[in-house]
C-alpha cells in the first residue's frame, strides 16, 4: 500500500485497513477481480507484491499458488508486521521491508502485482519503469492505481451507507469509530494528491504511460467507483 512519503502515517493506518476488505466493497470487487485473475493464469514461479501493506492480495497469490515462491516488498513496518500476523500460516512468502526503487530482482518475476501503492511513491512515472524491471520476458504486471482526487464526502457518504445497510445505524457509528485512522489517512492521502506529492491522472492514462515503460497492455478497466485505473501488462 504505502511508499515513501512524509505525509501519510502508513503505521497508524495498518490498525484498521483491513476493514476496507470487510466492509468496502469497492475494495472487495478488487479483491474478487484479482482472484478471478490468478485463477486464469499459469502457474508463476515467482512473484512480487509490491506494496503490498497489510498483504491482502499476497495472501490470495499465495494460496493460490502454493508452490510458488510470492515476495511481500512493504516498507511501512506497522504494515509488514501486519501482514505477518496474517500469513504466519504461509510458508511460501518471504518479506522485504524496503521501498521499490532500493529493491534489486534476485530473482525476475513471473508477476508482479501493485495495488494502490505507485500513486503515493516518489518519482511515479520511474517506479513504474522499476516495475517492469522486476518482471522476466514475458512475465504479467498486474497494476491498480488510484489516479482520480479523492472526494472524501463522497466516500465517507458511500462507505456509511454500504455498512448501515448491512450493520443498522448503531452498527455502522461503531465500525466508523474503530475505523477512524482511514479518515484520517484519507484526508492525508487527499491533501498529499493537492501538492502534488502523490500523483493524479485522467481515467485511462495509466494504460498509455504503462506502455511507455515498455510494456504490453493486455487488459485496462477503470475500477473502484471511477477512482482508479487497471491494467493488465505484459514484459515483452
């Protein structure tokens, strides 16, 4: 999730992120799309999640490839620790607490999944070069990317809706009040993306600067209530 900014308090945010997988679910139709993903593809020998925060979609590469050997690169320490405690029981992932761009491929990818995390790292259009570097000829980029500025009143109205619906009224305060460090990295987030640390796009730009790093694209959707961009790339 996180890279490397003097903003966004990633540490106090791994406490309650994962209510974004219990209770978004506009993150959960990202969830489900990647696993629809790794249930169409070969088998990959090695793969990288790279920030990957709290682990969510490295747990879902790891279990779905069980012999495969899938590398969490986080460099937030509240989130590695995390996604430690989520896959004690998953010995085929190691870890590796450091930012993108300080991360050599000992081993070239067969995949290489990003969510939610190239927006907040420095020097974006680089990273997503470094992405590519990581990837073997032929390996597969699978990259979400939050491009649109985040409209805080919209998601909180959106969010609350979803879980008092499912939870009532009384049910929906008390997740919000357990959830209040995402308020609070939201509106970081949002500030951040205002000054221009993390960067912003049009809808459907991230499949033309994916090529101009070199790569294939494959597949390019615009996901999570219009907010972000996939694509789906191919190294040649």
């Amino acid at each position: 999730m996180s890279g490397q900014s003097a903003r966004t308090d990633w540490t106090a945010y791994a406490t309650s992120y994962d209510l974004l997988s219990d209770h978004n679910p506009a993150y959960r139709a990202l969830m489900e799309d990647f696993e629809r993903f790794v249930g169409s593809i070969e088998r990959p020998e090695v793969v990288y999640d790279i920030g990957g925060g709290t682990g969510n979609y490295t747990r879902i590469a790891a279990r779905a490839f069980p012999d495969s050997r899938v590398r969490l690169v986080e460099p937030d320490s509240g989130m590695i620790a995390r996604a430690k405690e989520k896959m004690s029981d998953l010995p085929n992932v190691g870890y590796d607490q450091r930012p993108l761009e300080q991360v050599a491929a000992t081993e070239e990818a067969d995949l290489v999944v990003c969510v939610h995390a190239l927006y907040t790292m420095p020097d974006q259009e680089e990273r997503l070069r470094d992405l590519a570097r990581l990837l073997r000829a032929g390996g597969i980029l699978y990259l979400v990317d939050i491009g649109r500025y985040l409209d805080l009143k919209d998601w909180r109205g959106y969010l609350f809706r979803q879980v008092a619906a499912k939870e009532g009224l009384l049910g929906a305060l008390r997740i919000f009040w357990r959830g209040r460090e995402i308020t609070r990295a939201n509106t970081e987030i949002g500030r951040s993306q205002q000054a221009g640390t993390y960067w912003t796009y049009e809808a459907g730009a991230l499949a033309r600067k994916a090529r101009e790093a070199g790569l294939e694209v494959l597949r390019q959707d615009i996901v999570y209530r219009g907010y972000s961009d996939l694509v789906v790339c191919r190294k040649s």
